[in-house]
C-alpha cells in the first residue's frame, strides 16, 4: 500500500465502499478528511470506515486474491 501521506498532522480515512445488494465490495481506498467525497455513492451502496490496522490487513487479502 503506497501512503498518500505527507503531513503528520494530516487525518486519514480509510473505507470500503460495499454493494449492499450484492454483498460485494466495490472500491477501497483511503484519503485525507478534506478529500473523501460522501456524495459519490450510489443507491445500495455503504461506506465502512475502518482502522488503518484493520484496511491494511484487508488490502493485503484483496490483493492476494486477485
């Protein structure tokens, strides 16, 4: 996972956007406070919000699977 961060004052998010329909995981990825649209997500879709311990064990995974 290459870190977008430069600031350490700097507050991350990181999320999984997840189809609710299809119970299938659309998007990961993390970004500053300032920069994570809440708008973008369409009907049927939630975001989760995750610890950084927690997104960088599951990119691992999703990663893996590929």
């Amino acid at each position: 996972m290459a870190s977008k961060r430069k600031d350490p004052n700097t507050k991350f998010y990181y999320f999984i956007d997840i189809d609710l329909y299809s119970r299938q995981i659309m998007s990961w990825d993390s970004d500053t406070q300032n920069n994570v649209d809440f708008n973008e997500l369409t009907n049927g879709c939630y975001r989760v919000f995750l610890s950084k311990g927690q997104y960088s064990k599951l990119v691992k995974q999703l990663e893996a699977a590929r």
